[in-house]
C-alpha cells in the first residue's frame, strides 16, 4: 500500500469528519469559558510564546524514551537483566511525556480544517492507543513472570507510535500544519516599493497590495499606516479579510490569530511566528512599503 493509498483511506472516513466536527469545537469553547486566562493558556499551549510550535518539542520525549525503552528491553533479553529497571524508568518518562504532548497537540489540532483535521484525529487516536500498550506495558512490569508479555506490548506500542509519528510528520511537511506560511523564496523587498495611491487607503480599512511579488496587508488606523504580510503565518490565511481591531492590530478570519500591526508580532495563536513587518512612507501621493529593517 503507497503513501497516498494511506492517506486517502483516512481522508475518506466519515466517522473522523464527524467526530472533529463534535471534538473541535468543544475544545475551542472549552478555552473561550476561560476568559483572558484561558487564551493565555491556549497561546502557551501553542508555543506563542516560544516563537515556534510546542508541540513538536514535546513529543521528541514519549519517542525518545519509548525507544531507549526497546533498546534496554532488547539487551535485557539477550542477558543483560540489570539493565531491565532502566527500560522500566523509560517507559514511565515517556508516558509523562505523552501526556504533555497530547495537551499540545489537541490545543493545536483546533486550528485545522477539512483534511488536516481528520489526518490529525487519526494522529491523535494513534498516539492514544499507544499510550494504552505503554500503560498496561508498565503495569505488567510490576507483576512476577509477565515481563515478556510486557516486552511484546511495548514493541506493539513502539510500532503504533511510529505509525502515527509518521502522519505527524506529514501533517508538517505534506499539509503545513506548524509551518511559517510567510516563509518565501520570494524577496522581501529592501527597498521602498510603491504599491497603493495614499487616496485609495480610507480611515478603518485594511487592504491587499503587491510589493513586487510578496502580497502585504496595508491598514490605516488612528490617521496612522501600517504594513505587515498579508499571508497569515499559522496556516496562510488572508489578512485582508479578517477584522481590524480598535488597539491596531488584525484577527485572522480563518482560526482567530491575532497580530499587531505596529511590529506583526503575535498577540493571541494559534499562531506562533510573528508576521513579517514593513516601513510605511507615503511619496508624492503613494504609499510606499520595505521590509522593516532590524
């Protein structure tokens, strides 16, 4: 069975377009009952803070302790019994880590659609019952004469973990998901571009623009223009169509991320890059745009 076979079979499961359907929105609410402190959970949650996705970091802790765990099973098994309280201690390690790297991965599972929600149910579902293997694994441990029953279930869970590490790695590299969608091999410009007449640019409206071949959101707010990539950095959303809010910055129509647009940096994720921002100048009636400089 090829790559894409796979991934066309979970795409086209129903239950899982059902189920996020249900789940999704539930988890998003969840964060909204919180008020001020939920969203700062949620932006913790994402890695808003860290500038990059949490979620990532994390899981390297359940793979990398589940796979020290089938190397000292392995060498337990070939005689080296002493080293079998190590594998034990690896096993525990990693089910704390999966703790935390479901907590992320959920968090950031709401800020997908469509196809990538459903690639990321079955993720989730995966690393579940991997968990649930590792879990019964480490019980069985404790007990007299099931240590080789405990090995097999650990190796099942190995396998099913890879399985479902080998989705997330296509959710990142295939779909997207955690990428900086303002990332380019396009130039930014370095030099002021002109891209709109000052005219057409009212009081309270945001508009897209062309600097040469990089799309730009361009805002006047408070008799004030302001200039950030267009593209939102979470999951490419265009900017233009979301809401211009009262303390000059803009909200994301597609999944709620807020950005300043005095610097582009993130205010609220699920984004975690700030947007690349520009200098504004206004020559003989048109506005002019570069990349602001450090």
């Amino acid at each position: 069975m090829t790559q894409e076979t796979i991934l066309n079979t979970i795409t086209r499961q129903d239950w899982l377009g059902t189920a996020g359907d249900a789940i999704q929105p539930a988890v998003i609410q969840a964060f909204e009952a919180g008020g001020e402190a939920g969203q700062k959970i949620k932006n913790f949650l994402h890695g808003t803070w860290l500038g990059h996705p949490l979620h990532p970091i994390i899981t390297d802790v359940p793979i990398g302790a589940w796979t020290t765990a089938a190397v000292l099973d392995g060498l337990s098994l070939c005689g080296q019994r002493k080293l079998a309280p190590g594998a034990d201690a690896a096993i525990i390690i990693g089910l704390v880590g999966a703790v935390g790297a479901a907590i992320t991965g959920l968090t950031d599972w709401t800020g997908t659609t469509k196809k990538k929600r459903k690639l990321g149910l079955m993720h989730g579902l995966l690393n579940i019952g991997a968990t649930a293997l590792y879990t019964t694994s480490y019980l069985l441990r404790r007990q007299q004469n099931s240590r080789g029953a405990a090995i097999g279930l650990s190796l099942l869970g190995y396998g099913v973990v890879s399985a479902s590490a080998y989705l997330g790695g296509h959710l990142v590299y295939g779909e997207q998901v955690g990428v900086d969608h303002t990332a380019t091999s396009v130039e930014y410009p370095s030099e002021f571009v002109g891209v709109l007449p000052d005219a057409d640019l009212a009081e309270n409206t945001m508009r897209r623009v062309e600097a040469g071949s990089v799309p730009v959101l361009l805002a006047r707010k408070n008799g004030e223009i302001f200039a950030i990539a267009h593209t939102c950095s979470h999951l490419g959303g265009p900017l233009s169509e979301g809401t211009l809010l009262p303390d000059c910055s803009v909200r994301c129509p597609w999944h709620g991320s807020v950005f300043s647009l005095k610097d582009g940096c993130v205010l609220a994720g699920p984004a975690t890059e700030p947007q690349p921002s520009f200098e504004v100048r206004v020559q003989n009636g048109q506005i002019e745009v570069r990349l602001a400089r450090a």
